[in-house]
C-alpha cells in the first residue's frame, strides 16, 4: 500500500496487527533513508524495533516509531569526525 493510502485508512485498519504487511513508507519525503530500503526489509525491521519496546504491532505504531527509525539511520550514515 502507498504511504499516502495509509493516512486516509480507519483508525481500526490502522491498529489491527493483521495489516501490518501492508505499511509501506516507500517514496515518502520525510523519511528518505527508510525509503531507500526494501519495503520487505522495512517491515522486518519495524517489526522488531515496535515489539522490542513491547508494543502491539500494528501500522499506526510502525507510524509512530518511523521518525525514530530515520533517525537512527541519519545518524548511522553521518560521517563521523573521528573518521
């Protein structure tokens, strides 16, 4: 599902851990190194970054942690001062 898809669905959609497979950030401008992953890829690793906060997996947590998940990328590919 396109990201923008996901932002018109129900909130019932959105917390319901049976539509996981469909969060999908592929393409979204606030979230460029989330983007540049495989959407199956992203999944996974939202997956396992909500559960190990002991969260209920569902889009609307996956939403939530996203900008989190971008920034630990950011920060992971920021050349360091040290080298």
């Amino acid at each position: 599902m396109f990201w923008k898809e996901m932002l018109n669905q129900s909130e019932e959609f959105l917390q319901d851990p049976n539509n996981i497979q469909y969060f999908s950030l592929k393409g979204h401008p606030e979230f460029p190194y989330i983007s540049d992953l495989e959407e199956e890829e992203v999944l996974e690793l939202m997956k396992e970054f909500v559960s190990s906060e002991n969260q209920k997996l569902s889009i609307a947590n996956m939403m939530s942690y996203a900008p989190v998940f971008e920034m630990m990328l950011v920060k992971k590919n920021l050349p360091s001062i040290f080298g």
